[in-house]
C-alpha cells in the first residue's frame, strides 16, 4: 500500500506551486482479500509505555460503502486471533460515506470488535455518518483512544453531539484515557467561524464551556470529575498545561486539537482523491473557497531593501512576512525543488503576492551571482543566507555571493564571533539594575515546531538582555528591551523571555495572550537591529531602525519608568534608533562580566 500523509498533514497551497497527483490504486477484490493485520510497535499517544499495534491499512484505495463492507467481512475475524494490542483500522483518504459508516459501525459493534484507533479524516462522511460514529462511541465493547475526522462533511450540530457522546461514556473519566478527537477543516462552513482565527479561538472556548457546564449538570451523582471535561491541545501532540490553560487532575475526557480550524478558508474544494471522471462537490461549497482565496489580507508584504553590498556579501533588511525556512527534511528540499521548477513568476510578482513567500525564492530571481545561480542544486545553502528569522521578525540578514565568502562568513557563525542585537517588546515589569544573562539550554522539535527548555540535553544558548524602558497599555505592562544572542538558537528570545515569564508581544506561539496584542500590535514585536561581523579583515557594524509598524505600536504605550539615561532613546519613536552608547555596552557583554544571576 502506497505511503499516506498522516493525521496532521494539511492541503498546502502556495502561488506558483502545482498540485502534486495523490499515488493510489483501485481497491480490487483480490487486494481485499489478501488484506490482513500488521504489526506496529511503538509509543502511545501518552507516552506512558510501548504498546504493540496490530493496523489495517486501506488509505488512498478509492474505497466506498460497497467495498468498505467486504474489507470489515474480511478484517473482523482476524481480531478475535490477535493477542492483547491495540487495534486500528486506517480508512482515510478514500470516498466512504454515510452508508458504509453506519453498516461498518454496526458490524463492528454486534462483532464485538476491541477497536482502539479508527481514522476516517478525507472521506465524504456527513451527518448520518456522524450520527453512526456518536452512537458507536458511547456503545462500542472498548472506549475509542483515537478517532480522526478532520476534512470530512460533519456540521457543526453532528460535531457537537460526537462530543457529547464521548463525555457521557464513563470509561473516559474511570480508565483516566481519554479521547483523542480529531474534528477540524471541515467541509462544510460553520456558524460564527467565518472569522480570524483568533477570534475563532474564542469561539470554541466559548463552546467548551458551556458544553462542559451542561455535562456537569447532567453527569451522575457518583462520578468524580477533578478536571476540565475538555481540552484544547495547541500546536502539540500530547496534553501540555501551557496550551490547555490548566494542570489535569484526573485528566479530561475528550482532547480537541486544532478544532477552532473551521470556516471557509480551511475549505480546500473537490476531494484530493477525486478523479477527473467523478463529480465534483456541490457549488455552495467551492465559491467560498474562490471568495476566500480572493479576500485581501490585512498586511502588505513589502521588498527587502538592501542596506550594503561588495563583491562578498550582500546585507538585507528583511521586512516581515518572508519566510527563511530552507533547512527542512529531505522530502521537503525534493519536493521544493519539484515545484520551484514550475514556479515562473518574476521578483515583482513574488512581492504582489500578498502572502508569504520564501525570501531565497526571492533572493534567487532578483540578484545574480553565484550562489543564486546555484541555489537549485544546494538548497541547504538558502541562496547563501547565513542564519535565519522568523516569518513575522524583521530586520537585518546577512548573505554570501560565492561559495568561498559563504564558508568563511559561517565559519564565523558557527564559532560565534558575529555579534547580533535585537530589539524586542516583552510582557510584564522585567526588574532588572542593568543587562543580565539567561543561559539555558533549549531543545527544538521538527514535528512541533516548538522549542522547549531542557535541563539536560539540549544545544546550548547564552541571551543578553537590556531592559530599556516600563510601559503600559490598559491595565498591561509591558518592557522595552534591546537584547543580544551569542548562539543562534531557533526561536531562542521568545523562547528564554518566555521561561522567564515574559513572553514576547503578538507572539501566538509561546504566548497565550498574544491574540489580544493584535488589538495595538500587528505582529511579533522582534526586529533584528544590529549585526556585527569581520569580513575579510575588514569590521563591518550593519544597523537597521525599528521597523515602521512596530514604531507605530510603540507609539500606542505610555512610558512608565525610563531605565536608561535621559534622551537615549528620544529618537525610538521617530527614527527607530536608540542610542550607540547602550547597544555597545550590550555587544561588549560576556559570561564572565555578568551583572547579576537574574534566576
């Protein structure tokens, strides 16, 4: 059976990238029958041990009702041979609908069947469907562990009601394990989710808890419950209290992740399985689709400006909304290549684009020299970038033209002699008489996307701040800061801020409040203001003022406390500088001439 994405991958669609063709093979009778259980050892969602499981696998098969009732004939007396395991049944990415979930769920449930991990995400499952799904929970032999429905056609009334089915089932609260329910980008458009996904966000809080007060209400008089009956998992694949905004007691019922996802702009039309024979979905559900493709964003990406060149290097000011992510698994490089390949738009048109988009995309078709010319065949290289910001950072990048300035500029990188300065504003009143240093190791996560702090293990990183100034908005206090990495960890300052309970303004992904910044501050509030770099003998001190946004935001707060001299940082509101004095007392910082231990 062909490989198939798993239950987190997600439709991308980027301008200029053509749609790959999906690998599957008719579901002949002969392969159903040769269809048998395999084994799979490995972790539990948990992680609490490792668990043998026995799995089907018939994704990508152009499976439907009539075919999905000989594959459970098939499969079902194989179960009662299995020894004690974990069983799961891999539909996805076929065409079943309502017909065939209501039949496979009654076969499963007269059978007997210990099913503990059923995925059916991209099918064609509506309410029916849903309703054979409710039923099938809260009356199965065994509690479900796993169940995946995202991309399916379930309203938002049928999503409820599986909830609530899986919450009034007491094995979820006795057995402490509960459900993973996968329910997002639905097909179909949800009422009051036609939003931002912040306020989408609120939405679903907002649904949670009223459906958790009406479960209380309902639940029986002996049933403990020391905990949220729901939980809201963020951006992880286990329950993390950060994201859940709670410490679980006796755990939750049911995890909902990424089930704020839901509206018009998670639509992504016609089936990925559909063949060019099939009809296609109905009309309400496509012009949504063109309409939300076509809505203007609040932002406008602008040109990178470049700052300073020669023969060697070439020093950019990134503006936000570009992308710098080329170092990713080498699937992703193949597949970049693939589509970069079809990609014929002009520098221009990548700037009108009105999304991000990758800079070194840019880099390489508006500048010539060799590493440019050579980016398609080393696409490690990043069009000779030397380090990384993130999509919303701003501020100064620094590039090699030749393959020999490159290796000796990253040499430099990598031996931390280049100096690099950042202003940045964090949540909260950071105490602070002078600069002091946070040295704490941090671990990142491909799968995640998420840096953590480790205590052992881990890559090392080292992080000079300068509290500047106290402000506030509101009833909110916020602290100016100019800050100074020595390792160039990913995400290491909002990362370190955060640990220190200080997380950054607008940043979504460490800050549970950051949706509320967006009120004032249109994004993250980190710009790459100085670098310091030796090239070629000759010392270069490259500066790039706040950006014009975050200037604007800066505006918006009322200074409380100015810690540094008077007038050193006047022109910040202006001119986006602050004074040299403090930036080269940040840079002149090391480990040893420390202020004060600030943990």
């Amino acid at each position: 059976v062909t490989h198939s994405p798993g239950p987190d991958d997600v439709p991308r669609r980027i301008q200029g990238k053509p749609s790959m063709a999906c690998r599957w093979e008719e579901a002949s009778n002969e392969w159903i029958d040769s269809l048998k259980f395999v084994e799979d050892t490995g972790y539990g969602r948990d992680r609490s041990g490792v668990w043998p499981t026995w799995t089907v696998r018939a994704e990508r098969r152009r499976i439907t009702d009539e075919k999905l009732q000989r594959i459970v004939r098939h499969v079902v007396p194989q179960v009662r041979d299995l020894p004690p395991c974990l069983v799961e049944l891999n539909l996805a990415n076929n065409d079943i609908r309502d017909a065939g979930v209501s039949q496979m769920c009654d076969a499963l449930r007269h059978a007997n069947v210990q099913l503990h991990i059923l995925r059916l995400q991209r099918n064609r499952i509506q309410c029916q469907g849903a309703e054979a799904l409710s039923r099938f929970v809260s009356r199965s032999r065994v509690p479900l562990e796993e169940l995946h429905l995202s991309h399916n056609l379930i309203s938002f009334t049928e999503a409820l009601q599986l909830i609530r089915s899986a919450c009034r089932r007491e094995d979820y609260a006795m057995k402490r394990k509960p459900l993973w329910l996968r329910l997002e980008r639905q097909q179909v458009r949800w009422t009051d989710f036609e939003r931002s996904e912040e306020l989408q966000m609120e939405r679903v809080r907002e649904i949670v808890t009223n459906m958790t007060d009406e479960l209380l209400h309902n639940a029986p008089p002996d049933l403990e419950v020391n905990g949220p009956l729901l939980c809201l998992v963020r951006r992880t694949g286990r329950c993390s209290a950060r994201y859940c905004e709670h410490q679980h007691k006796s755990g939750p019922f049911v995890h909902l992740p990424y089930l704020w996802q839901q509206g018009s702009r998670y639509i992504s039309g016609p089936d990925v399985n559909t063949r060019p024979e099939d009809v296609p979905l109905p009309p309400a559900l496509c012009v949504p689709v063109v309409a939300a493709l076509r809505r203007p964003r609040p932002w406008q990406k602008s040109a990178p400006q470049v700052i300073f060149e020669n023969e060697e290097m070439q020093v950019i000011n990134k503006p936000p909304y570009w992308n710098c992510r080329w170092t990713r698994s080498v699937e992703d490089r193949k597949e970049d290549r693939e589509w970069i390949t079809h990609d014929r738009r002009s520098w221009e048109q990548i700037i009108g684009s009105n999304q991000p988009e990758y800079l070194d995309l840019y880099i390489a078709r508006r500048f010539q020299d060799e590493m440019t010319l050579a980016w398609r065949d080393r696409p490690d290289d990043g069009a000779g970038f030397l380090h990384r910001l993130d999509c919303q950072t701003s501020g100064l990048m620094i590039r090699g033209k030749n393959p020999e300035s490159f290796d000796a500029l990253k040499k430099q990188f990598f031996m931390q002699k280049v100096k690099k300065g950042y202003l940045c504003l964090a949540h909260g009143q950071i105490e602070s008489d002078g600069p002091f240093r946070i040295d704490a190791k941090l671990s990142y996560s491909r799968e995640n996307e998420e840096t953590t702090v480790v205590a052992t293990g881990g890559e090392h990183a080292e992080t000079f701040v300068m509290p500047l100034a106290h402000a506030y908005w509101g009833h909110q206090t916020y602290t100016f800061c100019a800050v100074r990495i020595v390792s160039g960890r990913t995400h290491q300052i909002r990362k370190h801020l955060e640990y220190l309970g200080h997380p950054l303004v607008a940043d979504r992904k460490y800050n549970p409040l950051g949706a509320r910044d967006k009120e004032w501050c249109p994004r993250l509030f980190l710009h790459a203001y100085e670098v310091w770099i030796n090239e070629l003998g000759t010392e270069h001190r490259f500066v790039a003022p706040l950006a014009l946004d975050l200037r604007v935001a800066l505006q918006k707060l009322q200074v409380a406390e100015n810690l540094c001299e008077p007038g050193r940082l006047r022109e910040v509101p202006t001119t986006g500088l602050i004074d040299q004095v403090l930036t080269d007392e940040l840079m002149d910082l090391k480990s040893s001439t420390q202020t004060f231990d600030y943990f």
